[in-house]
C-alpha cells in the first residue's frame, strides 16, 4: 500500500527532476519533512517496482524520476486535431478520426474528453435508434458514462483532415519526422 503523504511529499520534491536518493533526502530535510534515508530509499524502490518511476545508476548513485502521465485517446486526438485544423474545425476533424479509430459513431461525452470546443459542431448529432442505443448502453457497461440524452456525430467530410490528424498522432507518438517536399513529384507520363 502507498504512503500517499509520502508519496505526495516526494512528487513535490521531484516535479520533472531526477535526482538521487541524497538529493531527495537533502531537499526533504531543507523542507523539514522528517523521512528516515534508509526508508526513502526502499520507498523510492518500491515506487520504481511499482512502475511510478523511472530509475537509472548514474555511478556511483542511482537517480530517480517519476514517470509521465499517459494520456488518453480522446487527450491525444484533442491536442492534434487543435494542431492540424489550422482555419477548419477542429472539433469536426476530430469527430472523423475518432470515428475511423473506433469504427462506430462518437458521443458528445467523448468529445468533451478531447478538450475541444462543443459550441460549433457543424455536423447533425444523430438521434435516437436502436443501433445508438446499443451502442451507449455498451459504452456505459465499460464505465463510460454517456449521458441519456447525448447525441452522437459522424462525419464523412473530413477525410483529408482526419488523415493529416491520424499521421500527425503517429509521427508525434513514434517520434519520426515526416519528410514535406515543396514540389510536386513528376510522373513520366506528365512529362511526354
């Protein structure tokens, strides 16, 4: 079990530092919290075996920093739907890729996890049917939570924007750049 004061104490410490278990435990004490040192560093162990932190042996100390927080899906395509849009909506572009990620129409619910704007969605929501509502019910099974009356988007205009959104996701994800050519390439037959 998680000391959760402990636990608190030592993320405010660290931030989005490494540091070695002395630092730690310097920064503690200027503080005045009041740790053991040979306790902090099993503490700190058993953080890192937990998977909250990241730990590597910087000779002759071992150095420690927490682990960043995963986003999620809708935080994700949110963030680049934002960045791709440029003068078109974004929240559009956003309902068309979730909508080629997920195979199915998107809930209002699950924009609002994305961070976009609600407002000018210039798309219908599509109403009630039985498809809609097999659908909210399953979503709601794995703790979703789509409200009763939520409507839902799909939207078919967006191809391009969508793909430029997904190829944005990908390349940020896998930290690859994308090689952008200012010209058009010529085909032989464009040629004759």
């Amino acid at each position: 079990m998680i000391n959760n004061s402990l636990f608190s104490k030592i993320e405010a410490v660290l931030k989005d530092e490494e540091l070695s278990i002395n630092s730690i435990f310097k920064r503690m004490t200027d503080k005045k919290i009041n740790v053991h040192r040979l306790y902090l560093s099993g503490y700190l162990k058993a953080l890192w075996e937990l998977g909250y932190m990241d730990e590597k042996s910087v000779p002759p100390a071992r150095v420690y920093r927490f682990k960043k927080k995963s986003e999620s899906i809708y935080e994700i395509v949110g963030k680049h739907a934002k960045k791709v849009a440029g003068e078109n909506n974004e929240t559009e572009i956003a309902i068309s890729a979730l909508n080629k990620l997920f195979k199915r129409p998107v809930f209002r619910e699950e924009l609002k996890k994305c961070g976009l704007s609600l407002n000018d969605i210039g798309i219908e929501g599509i109403g009630n049917g039985e498809e809609r509502e097999e659908l909210k019910t399953l979503l709601n099974r794995s703790g979703m939570g789509i409200p009763e009356r939520d409507p839902c988007y799909i939207c078919n205009e967006c191809g391009n924007d969508s793909a430029d959104l997904l190829s944005s996701i990908v390349t940020d994800l896998l930290k690859v750049s994308v090689i952008k050519t200012k010209t058009k390439q010529a085909r032989l037959e464009d040629i004759r």
